[in-house]
C-alpha cells in the first residue's frame, strides 16, 4: 500500500514501486488525481488477479474545498473561471450537506479520465469540446464537517466507487450561489485498508531491500471479507484444473480456496446447485504430489 504524493500520476507512482520491488507485472486499485495524496493499492504478480474487490470497495477521503472560487477542473489545478463573493453561514453550510448525503446523482467532471467513443474525457476538455455527461447514482455512506473558516471547508466523506469529491465541491459551491473548487484531496481509506498500513515511496526508497519486501502483505490480506474453504489433495487438484467442487455453504457467494499446508489456491464461485466453480486461479499455486493423488484415488 502506497501514500502517494502530491503532484504525481498514481501510474508514476505505481512504475516506482515496480521498479523498487522489481516486480514483472504490477496494477493499482483506483486511481488518484495528481492533486491527491493518500493511500494507492498496488498490487504485484498474482494479486493483480484480485484487483476488483478493491476497485468495488467504499473509499474515504478528508477534503478542503475553498468556497468563492470555480475552476475549469472544479480543483485547484485547472484555471480560474470564476470568482464570486462568499456569505454563507454554518446553518447555510449545514443544511446544503444534507443534499450530498445517501443516494445522489452526480454528473462526472469533464476532466476526468472516463472513456467517450475511446478517448479520455479529459482529452475532449483539453481540446475545448465539451461532451455532454449523463449523470449516475453514488452513494455517500458518510459526509461531515470537519471545520469550517469563511470561504474555506474541510470534510470527510466515506462514498462507493466512481465518486468524484471534485464534483462534489463543484456541487456544492453552486448549491451555496458562490461556486468553489477542490483545494486538497487525501484519500484515507479504501475498503478494509487504511493509511496505516501505507508506506510512502521515499521511505521505501530508503530500506534495504529484505526489510522492504517484509512490508509486502500477503495476496489473500485482499479476500479476508470471503468466507474460507479449506480442500484435501484431490478437491485441491481438481480446483485447479478448474473442475467444480461440491459445497454446503450459501449460494451466490464467493469463497478465498486454500490447499495443503495453507496455500491459497485462488477465488471460486458457489452456485444455487451446491457446487464451487474456479474464477481466479493461482498460477503457482501447489499442485498435489503423484503420491497424494495415489492415495485419494486408489
């Protein structure tokens, strides 16, 4: 996990992780604007195989949002577009939070990295076309003031996937009839995770490289929300020759598959018929011994 500094992609500081840890194959799990600091999953090897869980899973984030001031990017990156006097009270403030709280819809900033006819939205916008955007249904789970000093603001927000906290400062300021922009943008949390186990890139810089790699958590720390399956020998073959296997649980579930001596084997699927089917399979995951297989099938 990642403490992104501001001012870089979070692919630039995914290809630095890469590099430091030397890893083949390498993905991050939700993109963080360049103005955005906070916590990045990276994943390396194998676990890139399980990027969704964090992809789909609730973020948090603390904001500041400058009131009186709107930009091209609704933060505090793009040009001043407009400039607009502030008299809003805490009650005002209060009672405006309420819209942005539970299901809402939201319009998706024209400087974002969504895809029309397969260009980047920002790409249209950097070129002076404007495409029109269909707003969608996100849910904020939790929105509250942290302070608030005039023209400027600070919240925390907790929010489902696609949620744009630049849209909502955006929002916002409109709602207020002064406009306002995204000032600064840390991302504290994403699903289970926190910045608490983040490590920036200049202290990974810093560590020689066992003491480096002891920071690394394990693929299945991504799956701990799953319920467990434990499989003998030949349950443990045939899972990873994608047969399925019988299963008592409840249906319509995912479950994180472990062989012997604990080795996680990958993610499977339950279905209504009482059976587990391979979605996500280890590639190196160990494979059961000729003697093994003697022995479940004399």
């Amino acid at each position: 996990m990642l403490d992104k500094a501001r001012g870089a992609s979070s692919n630039a500081a995914l290809q630095q992780a890469k590099r430091l840890y030397q890893a083949a194959k390498a993905g991050h799990a939700g993109t963080l604007d360049p103005l955005a600091t906070g916590l990045l999953p990276v994943l390396f090897g194998e676990a890139t195989k399980f990027s969704s869980d964090l992809l789909d899973a609730d973020k948090s984030y603390a904001a500041e949002i400058r009131l009186g001031v709107s930009t091209a990017t609704a933060d505090a990156e793009g040009e001043v577009i407009a400039v607009r006097p502030v008299s809003v009270s805490a009650e005002q403030l209060g009672a405006a939070l309420t819209k942005f709280r539970g299901n809402i819809l939201q319009t998706p900033p024209l400087y974002s990295a969504l895809k029309h006819a397969g260009k980047p939205l920002y790409a249209y916008a950097r070129a002076g076309i404007d495409i029109e955007r269909a707003p969608r249904q996100v849910t904020i789970h939790a929105l509250e003031l942290q302070w608030f000093e005039g023209e400027r603001l600070a919240l925390s927000v907790t929010c489902s996937k696609g949620t744009y906290i630049r849209s909502i400062a955006h929002d916002l300021g409109e709602l207020l009839g002064c406009g306002a922009h995204l000032l600064a943008l840390r991302r504290t949390a994403v699903g289970r995770f926190g910045l608490d186990s983040a490590h920036t890139l200049e202290r990974l810089e810093a560590l020689p490289a066992a003491a480096r790699d002891a920071l690394l958590l394990p693929v299945d720390a991504l799956l701990q929300d799953l319920p467990e399956v434990r499989l003998d020998p030949a349950q443990q073959l045939r899972f990873l020759q994608g047969q399925a296997l019988p299963w008592d649980g409840p249906p319509q579930a995912r479950v994180r598959v472990y062989g012997g001596g604990g080795a996680l084997l990958g993610v499977g699927e339950a279905d209504a018929s009482g059976m587990i089917t391979p979605s996500r399979v280890i590639a190196n995951a160990p494979v059961p011994g000729p003697a093994q297989k003697i022995a479940e099938n004399p």
